[in-house]
C-alpha cells in the first residue's frame, strides 16, 4: 500500500480509503446498501489487513449508523487510535430544526459532539464541511472549524463537493485570518465525469491541497456490470438509485475501452476504473466502499494494475473534457530558451577581482 500526505500536512494516508456509505442502511441510504455491525467489522479488518489506514464517514449517513458502527468495529477489533486516520463530515441535516444544518458555528459546535461520541473517540482526524452553505457567512464556518482544531477535537479540516472559487475564498480567508487552512477536499471524479479538472484540479495543484476521491467507480456504473448491451442485475445499485449524473452515451465509450483493457490484463472493469485514478499525481486517495468482502477485495487490487502510456493515452482520448471558454482562449506561457552565457577573458569579473 502505498500512503501520500494529506495535502500540505504532515499526516500520511493510505491511497485507498474505505468508504462507510454502506454501513447502516437506513432511509435514502439503504440504496447504497445495508451493511451491518458484522458485516462491517469485517470488511474494516480486511482494510485494515491490507495496509488502509484512512476510512472515511459522514454524521448524515444512515442518520449516524453509520459513525457508531465504525466506532464500535475499532473498538471491537482492538484498534490503537493512532493506526487509523478517522474522517467525517458536518452539514446535511440530522434533525427537523431549523438550526439542525448547515455550516453555522451552532451546528458546527454541536455535530462535532455528536460524532465524537458516535465513533467513540476523543479526537477526528478530519473534519469536512460536506457541501456549501449559501446562508452561513465562510468566515463563521472558518472560525469554529479553527476553535476545534485549536481545542484538540479535530486535527486536519476539509471541504467536500464545492466550486474552486469558493475554496480560493476560503483559503484567503483563513490565511487573512490566521485560521487553520483547508487541507483537503473531497469530490466525485471518474473517467465518466472529469469535470473537476476544469477548475477544482487546478485549484488543489496550486494550493497543495489533498484532493479524495468519492463514488470512483459513478455509482457502480464503471463496476463492469454496465454497459450498451448490459445494464446490471436486478438490485444493483445503479438500478435502484441513478446517481451521480452521467452521461450514458460518453460512459459506454469510456467502458468499452475499460473493457478491453481489463481482458487484456485479467482484470476487472473496476479495477481499470480504480487504477486510472491513482495514476493521476493530482489524487491523494480513493474512496472505495463495498457491501462485501469479495468486492472489496477486488478493489483493493486495483493498486497491483499497471497502465502503460499507450493505455492512460488512449483512456484520456476518449473520456476528455470538451474545452470550455475561457479555457480554448486562454494559452500557457512559454520562457523562450535562451543560450548558455560563454564566459571569456575580455569579461569582466562580476566579483571585482
């Protein structure tokens, strides 16, 4: 396994992370799956065998189930706090009040309990604002992630699922303010929807910041169970639940070439989906989930898939993003060369001497 850091942290991460959407299966969530305590335990023990260390939840799924069932697997499996990095996530709403969502310091405040006492912890590794809250000033948001940093409740902060310009904002907030940068942000990124290489990739190469990857393989659509002439067995989860948002006719392009490769390799689909992304420098680590061993086996696997420059070539010709304006206007700036200055006794010496 290999680890990176998290972005311009000095925490290092597994470049594969385990996903807890899947654990709890209650209301909406049942649809990613119903994963329970056993099921669960077991499938963190297997990542955790394998050399994960980062595993990664949110207080919204299955309305906290999720949480207390990854809580209590480490607790159950004997795991050392400091062999594991914890993430999770504050915003959706946990409740029918008004003040029970958002990014506001009040429900920031009062989250960070609940989820520490969910996974039965004294500390989160990081804390991620899950989506964009266009009613609580970033500022506000900024402050009470930089008080809970600075009391020891939480390590590291991140962002997950918003646009490059209101990162850069945060990030000239926090400097102007001298509160604890975001590290990381975590987005949807696949060879079926590149679309955060328009401004988000840039954004996180410019800033250092750790980019994660969610739903890596588009909500199983790239899991080799889909494609113009399949279209999945009854129950699977793009079946019941069609999210993210594809375009089907770009998708099967892309899976037809996946396809190809993975027979070429013995590999599944999956695997070639999983693979690409960590070929890409600009990842800091891919989120898989699973409902079972097996499959998360297969996904771990995909760190053992090589893709030749023939092969990562030919994926990114035919899953490329359509340029946009002003991106076909605006050109990168060459430094012309310029030829070795020839030192010759009728110089003078710059030195004096």
């Amino acid at each position: 396994m290999k680890y990176n850091t998290l972005g311009n942290t000095g925490l290092f991460v597994s470049e594969l992370c385990l996903g807890t959407m899947t654990f709890g299966g209650q209301g909406i969530w049942s649809n990613m799956g119903n994963v329970q305590q056993e099921e669960a335990q077991g499938l963190i023990a297997r990542a955790l065998d394998h050399g994960i260390n980062f595993i990664d939840t949110a207080d919204i799924y299955s309305g906290g189930v999720s949480e207390e069932i990854l809580g209590q697997s480490l607790k159950n499996l004997g795991v050392r706090r400091e062999d594991v990095v914890i993430a999770t996530k504050v915003c959706g709403p946990m409740g029918t009040g008004p003040n029970e969502a958002g990014n506001s310091r009040a429900h920031i405040m009062n989250s960070v309990k609940t989820s520490l006492k969910r996974l039965q912890a004294d500390y989160i590794d990081l804390y991620q604002l899950h989506n964009i809250d266009t009613v609580t000033p970033i500022e506000e948001s900024l402050a009470a992630l930089d008080m809970l940093v600075r009391q020891g409740l939480v390590r590291y902060v991140g962002v997950s699922n918003w646009s490059a310009w209101q990162m850069a904002r945060a990030i000239g907030h926090s400097e102007r303010l001298n509160l604890a940068k975001i590290a990381t942000t975590q987005n949807y990124y696949t060879l079926a929807g590149r679309d955060i290489e328009r401004e988000i990739v840039p954004l996180v190469k410019a800033e250092g910041l750790g980019l994660l990857v969610w739903s890596p393989l588009a909500g199983g659509l790239l899991s080799g169970k889909f494609g113009r002439d399949k279209q999945g067995a009854e129950g699977s989860r793009r079946t019941t639940f069609d999210f993210p948002p594809v375009t089907m006719d770009h998708a099967y392009a892309v899976i037809g070439i996946m396809e190809r490769i993975g027979q070429q390799k013995g590999v599944s689909v999956a695997r070639v989906a999983l693979a690409w992304l960590l070929h890409q420098a600009h990842v800091t680590s891919v989120i898989i989930g699973a409902k079972t061993v097996s499959q998360l086996n297969d996904s771990i696997r995909s760190n053992e898939v090589s893709l030749n420059a023939e092969e990562l070539a030919e994926l990114d010709a035919i899953s490329k993003l359509r340029p946009e304006y002003p991106g076909w206007m605006q050109r990168t700036r060459h430094v012309p060369e310029r030829p070795p200055l020839e030192i010759t006794q009728q110089q003078p010496n710059r030195l004096g001497s």
